[in-house]
C-alpha cells in the first residue's frame, strides 16, 4: 500500500456513536447498457442503485456506465475494462464495487480477484438492505431463508467454511440472526431445511389469519407501490397507524394491516406492503411471496405511485410486473399519484393528461383524500346489494352486523326499532331476511 493510499484509508469518513467508531464503507458503482437498452434507463437505474447503497449505510464514491455489445460469461464487464475499473477503485480508496446487475456466483469471485476488494450485484444489496429493516419473525425467516440461498452457491473457492458476523459493518458482512453463521455447504443446506419448516408453520398461521379476516366479509384493500412512493405515509394518513415514516428505501419491510372506518361508511381493512424497485430479482419475489400474498388476497389494490418521479411509466411498470409474478395482477386496482403537494402547476396538467384516470392525493397535506376513500367505496361496492329493514331494538345484534359488514346509508328511530338503508354483501343479505320495509 502506498503513503497516499494509506493516507486516503485514515482520511476516511467515520461516525462515532457511544463509544464505537463505525467506517462507513466507499462504494463504486457500475451499470451496463447492453444492445437494446436505453442510457436514460440504465442511468435512472444506477441513480436508484445510489439510493439503495445510501440505505444499506455505504457512502457512494462514483458511478461508471459501461456499454458491452453482449455479456462477458467470466466478468459480466470483460477482463480489460475490469482491470481498468479496478485501478480506478484502488485510487479513490474503494471498499465495495456494486454492480447494477445479477452476476453469476463465478463472475463475482473473479471480479473480486481483480478489484481486490468486495464485489456485490443488486440482489445481493437488497438483500442486505431487507436484513437490517426485517422486525416481524415471519420477515426475518424470509430474510435469512434469502440471504442462505444467495450464498450458497457463491462457497466455491472460499475454503470449507468462512464466517460472518450478524453485527458486522458492511454490506458484505451482514447476516441474519444475532449468532455467527458458518457458511459451509452442508450447515447451510441444514438450516435451509430449518428454515423453510419454520416459514412453512409461520405462514400457515398468517393464512388462518387471513381467512378469519376474510370470514368477516371486512374487504381488504392492499396499499402496492414503489419503495419510497409514502404508502407508509398514506396508510397513516387514512387509520392513524403510527407505522414508521422514512425517507430511505425499504425503511418498513413487515406489511402492516390496520381497520378504517368512518361513521355511515363501510369499513374495510387497508394493508400496506413491502415496496417494489426496478429489477426486484425473482428470488427476492418468492422468499417473499407469502408477505406479498397481501396484495394477491386483497379486494381492491390502491398502486400508489410517486408523482414526483420523473419516469413514471417505468415506476408503473415495475409495480405491475411484480404484481404479476405474484398472481396480483388480476386484482382491481385504483392507480394514485401521491406527493401532488411537491407539483407545480404545469407538472399537475402533464400528469392529468398522461394519467386522466388516476387520482392525485398527498399524504403529507391530505389533499384528496376525501376523493380517495370515495373512491375505495365506490371501488368496494361491487357486489352489495341495497336493503331497506326495520329491524327491531331487542335485535341490536343485527344492527351491529349491519355496521360491521356494510355501509349504513341512512339510519333513523322509531317507536318500534331502527329504520335502516344499508348496502352489505350478497353473501349476508339473507342474514336480514324478514326485516325487510
């Protein structure tokens, strides 16, 4: 190592919290534009690989672009370019090369080699990412259940065993759980086994959840979107949920379920779920699917979308291609543009032209929001039917049901009991057969 780069490796930034000093790790990071693809992509890409590293607590030191006319099987970039690449991350004192792409397990190992550093893909960042933000059990069964699966195949070449510690620093250096994991081929494939009982138990008892919920005829509507789009915000918003609030990607990772109701108004159940990012690997999107189960089970979709984002189609697109893969995609969908508060009024009359359907709300002001849980009920109303009952007051217990499974339109008293017009689901109506005016 020469003085000047031992120098820059002192200079480098730390925090110190309490008594301990944490390096925050220097990150380079490197997108591809292969035939076909478009720079302004890969580049809004690379800009939300950026965002993502700053989440998983690295600081980013540069990005490079590179354009290959096909995929090198051995270094993803080619030997030449790696070398190249690799002399700039030696002078600007790099810690971890993040590539904005899949590597296969051999093309990590020999970019390693030639960086002399740590190498990680995208999948491999979020993943890291999800292991810091996973509180629930069920969300750290999936974390784990991920992070061994990523790993497993990427032993080769690394001994027998090696190590890692849940505390360590670093995106590289993360794993789940509070022990050491001793990451050899057949402890891994044991605690595979573990761990898929475990998320198989865990998950059955979601599903009784799920379906107790369901019995109750309470619709649900499940709050999708872009990481970062303020589902949190929104769900907050509309039930006073408390759900932490952060502007990071991926800041709440559990769903969170919570009831809204409102006076003559039919109550439903609102949902907020994981966020989704461009490129979401598939292998993240089926340890995953029983937190994204949420979404397939849900009455209606509320896809929130960022409105400040300046690729909106692309923001759209990556959603629903989720939502697909999921079995969601078949799911009613009410598509709202959030954040209208950060709109000028040019940038309001594009949106309204592009999206003439969508509904432009803010979750911080609450600027149509009223509109939105119009909406929501409107949505909702397919499949209920109007009744008109005089239900008598020692039968309060229907009047009750009432209010819990349907929407009150209009509700008076008389002298012999309650005067009701409700819309409820089909599959109740019966319950109120003999009450009818």
């Amino acid at each position: 190592m020469t003085q000047e780069h031992a120098s820059r490796r002192r200079r480098r930034l730390t925090a110190t919290v309490t008594d301990l000093t944490v390096t925050v790790q220097r990150a380079f990071l490197i997108g591809v534009v292969l035939p076909g693809g478009k720079d302004e992509e890969e580049e809004r890409s690379l800009e939300e690989l950026a965002l993502l590293t700053d989440t998983a607590g690295a600081e980013v030191v540069d990005m490079e672009l590179v354009r290959r006319s096909e995929i090198d099987p051995a270094t993803y970039i080619g030997k030449g370019k790696a070398k190249e690449l690799a002399q700039v991350a030696q002078a600007m004192d790099i810690d971890v090369v993040i590539f904005d792409h899949q590597l296969t397990p051999a093309q990590q190992r020999n970019l390693q080699n030639l960086f002399g550093c740590d190498v990680v893909d995208r999948e491999g960042l979020i993943l890291d990412i999800f292991a810091q933000h996973a509180r629930s059990k069920i969300g750290a069964l999936q974390v784990e259940l991920a992070l061994l699966r990523y790993h497993l195949p990427r032993l080769r070449g690394k001994g027998k065993s090696m190590s890692q510690q849940a505390s360590g620093a670093g995106i590289t250096n993360r794993g789940p759980g509070e022990t050491k994991l001793e990451l050899d081929r057949r402890r891994i494939l044991t605690r595979i086994s573990k761990l898929e009982r475990e998320l198989k138990e865990s998950t059955s008892h979601q599903e009784t959840q799920r379906k107790k919920r369901r019995s109750s005829l309470t619709p649900q509507v499940s709050i999708v979107g872009y990481t970062n789009a303020g589902k949190s915000t929104l769900l907050n918003a509309l039930t006073d949920a408390d759900v932490l609030v952060e502007d990071r990607l991926f800041a709440t990772l559990d769903p969170t379920v919570r009831r809204f109701e409102k006076p003559g108004q039919r109550p439903f159940l609102l949902a907020d779920t994981v966020g989704f990012v461009r490129r979401l690997p598939h292998g993240l999107v089926e340890s995953f699917r029983s937190t994204l189960q949420e979404a397939a089970d849900a009455d209606l979709l509320i896809h929130l979308v960022d409105a400040t984002d300046p690729d909106l189609p692309g923001q759209i697109a990556a959603v629903r291609e989720v939502l697909s893969e999921i079995g969601a995609d078949a799911v009613p969908e009410l598509l709202v543009l959030n954040k209208s508060d950060a709109l000028t009024n040019g940038q309001r009359q594009r949106i309204s032209n592009l999206y003439p359907d969508a509904l432009l709300v803010s979750a911080i002001t609450g600027e149509g929001l009223e509109a939105l849980v119009d909406a929501i009920n409107t949505a909702l109303a397919t499949g209920l039917v109007t009744l008109s009952l005089a239900i008598p007051y020692e039968r309060g217990d229907l009047v009750a049901a009432a209010h819990q499974m349907g929407e009150v339109v209009d509700e008076k008293h008389d002298e012999n009991g309650t005067i009701l017009d409700v819309r409820v689901p089909a599959a109740v109506a019966a319950r109120f057969e003999g009450y009818s005016r």
